[in-house]
C-alpha cells in the first residue's frame, strides 16, 4: 500500500527530529524548568535590557555596558560582547528574540550541555562582531567591505548566537535537512537583503560549523588522554605500593632497609 504525502511527510520528520524531540521531551518531564536553568536566564536577561533600555536613560546606560559598533575600539567592544548579547535590538518586538533564545538555548543546553552552549553562542557572536570591524576596515569596494556609517550601527542581539546553536545541534543530532535548511535560508539572506546581520548570520553559520566538525573530531580526545593518565598513574601507583611491600617482607628482621 502507498504511503500518503502527509504519511512520508510524518516518517521523514521522524527521522529528522525524532531522537532530538525524545531527549528534549524526556529531560523537560524530569526536571521542567531546572533542565533549562541558562535559557531561562538568557531570557530573563533579553526581557531585563528591553525594559531597562526603554526607560528614561535606560538606553544610554544599556549602550555603555552592552552595546557594541565597530567604531569602538576593540578592546571595548571585546568588554562589550557578552552582554551584546542579551541586549535585543531596539527597532524589532522583543517577544521573538525571547521567543527563539528560550526554545533555541533550551534545546542546545540539553543536547549540547552548558558549557558548550555558551562557548557557541559566545564564539560566533564575538567573530560576528569581529567581522564587522574588517568589513568597514577593508571599505565598501571589496565584496565583503562595508560603508563608513555601518562602524556607527548597534551589533547586538541573539541571532548570531541562536542561528549558530540550531546548527550544532542539527550536527550533533544528525539532522542534515535541518543543518542545510538553516545555512541555505543565512545564505539567502545575506544574498537578498546584503547588509550587517545578514552577513553576520553567514559567518556564525561557518564559525558553528567549525566547532561542531571540531567537537566531533576532537571533542572525547583530551578526557580520554586525562583517563589514560589517571588509569596510568593509578597503576605505578598500585604498583609501587606492592613492590614496597614485597621488599619489606623479603628483609630479614632487624635489617635496615636500604
């Protein structure tokens, strides 16, 4: 018998997110909100700066402490981007950015773990930025290059970081449609509409992938030489130990060991 469309459809969204939707669904029914303790701070954070920088000077001191411009010097901007983060952008409705952290940094602290989540979110946000610098450097005649004025925009925000976790988390859950319906839609973007969020959308899609090729590559390498250490040294030990008890047993009384 024929599958229908809407069946072949369910059998492929199975295939594609099945194994990620059974670990998600399993931990949130554990521990609901404690499984997600970094989204639900992430988004406590968003909803904070959007109200602070809305506020009567609420904005200037939202702009010293994470606003970063390519016009900053770097070491600023570096300071900056941790908190740029979290700082929504002040022309789009907060309540998507709240929306895609929550659901997007939910899901990658479950599959990815904490650390590994912010070491992506951090990572592609900071070479996004970096970026920008290089492209107002090189100026408007090179592909990539951007006006003077783009040094003066507000580069901040989550989406660098949200697009580049549904992308190590489509790698790491092996759901490929996904992975390339992700970089296809960045790249469509950035080809359409060519202007600083674009193109920062491309280069966390890259940096994301490095780091996933890299985590799979790499990722078990140094816990498995500190177990072999350890194992290592576990043994000499043992070892040392029973050789010093043969010795003692195979001096006579009264001997002094040497």
């Amino acid at each position: 018998m024929r599958k229908g469309p809407l069946a072949i459809a369910g059998a492929a969204a199975v295939a594609e997110w099945g194994t990620l939707f059974g670990v998600v669904r399993e931990r949130l029914m554990a521990k609901k909100l404690a499984a997600v303790p970094l989204a639900t701070s992430a988004t406590a954070l968003i909803l904070l700066f959007s109200v602070v920088q809305h506020l009567p000077g609420g904005e200037r001191f939202v702009t010293h402490i994470g606003v970063v411009k390519a016009a900053l010097p770097l070491d600023v901007s570096l300071l900056r981007t941790p908190l740029s983060l979290y700082v929504p952008a002040l022309d789009l409705p907060v309540w998507g950015a709240l929306a895609q952290v929550f659901v997007v940094f939910g899901i990658a602290e479950i599959v990815l773990g904490r650390r590994l989540t912010l070491v992506v979110a951090y990572a592609c946000t900071l070479a996004g930025t970096l970026f920008a610098r290089v492209g107002v450097a090189i100026g408007p005649h090179h592909m990539f290059g951007f006006p003077k004025w783009v040094a003066y925009v507000r580069d901040t925000g989550p989406s660098a970081a949200v697009v580049a976790l549904a992308i190590c988390i489509a790698f790491r859950c092996r759901a490929w449609f996904t992975a390339g319906l992700v970089t296809a839609l960045m790249v469509g973007e950035a080809v359409i509409l060519p202007n600083l969020a674009g193109l920062e959308h491309v280069v966390a899609v890259i940096t994301a992938l490095l780091i996933a090729v890299s985590v799979e590559v790499f990722g078990d390498f140094w816990p498995r030489v500190l177990a072999g250490v350890g194992a290592a040294t576990s043994v000499a030990a043992a070892a040392s130990i029973e050789v010093a008890a043969e010795a003692r047993r195979r001096t006579p009384a009264g001997a002094a060991l040497p």
